[in-house]
C-alpha cells in the first residue's frame, strides 16, 4: 500500500480501521497457511518415525517437569516464522 499525493486513500483517512484491515488479513493468510499445513501433513513434514520421536521426546520432556502437553504441530521448514525457518535464513 503506497501513499500518493493528491489522491484521497479511504485507507489511510480511516487510520484506526485501516490498522485493523491489515492486521485482520494478514492473520487470515496465516491462518490459511497453517489449515493447509495441517491438512496436507503428511507431504510436507518429517518422515513419520521423526515424528513419532519427535513427539515422544515431547512427552516425556512434559512428564519430567510435570506438564500437560497441548495439541503438537509440526511445522515444515519452509513456513515462514517456524523454528527452522528462522534457523535456516
């Protein structure tokens, strides 16, 4: 979204709801992304015996410091904002 002079942007004369606009799509695309990553597991992540460990370490880390352990999502490397990703780039 660019500012030009002269043009009246109902955007930007709305700050407040224009803040909130973007906030709110940009939470959507994330929240799409995370439903497609969830739906189509299986070709996007680890092999499935990575995962099982993986999530046995999980709970018994959880279990150790006597913890509950919520729903586990394993995000690919490619999802911006994942561990890996952040460790990767």
């Amino acid at each position: 979204m660019t500012v030009r002079r002269g043009e009246y942007n109902p955007l930007f004369a709305a700050e407040k709801v224009a803040l909130q606009y973007v906030c709110d799509a940009a939470l959507k695309i994330e929240n799409d992304d995370l439903r497609y990553i969830e739906k189509h597991r299986q070709r996007l992540c680890l092999r499935s015996e990575t995962v099982a460990n993986l999530r046995l370490h999980i709970q018994s880390e959880a279990a150790r410091l006597q913890k509950l352990v919520g729903r586990i999502q394993i995000l690919p490397a490619s999802h911006p904002g994942s561990p890996r990703n952040l460790y990767k780039h």
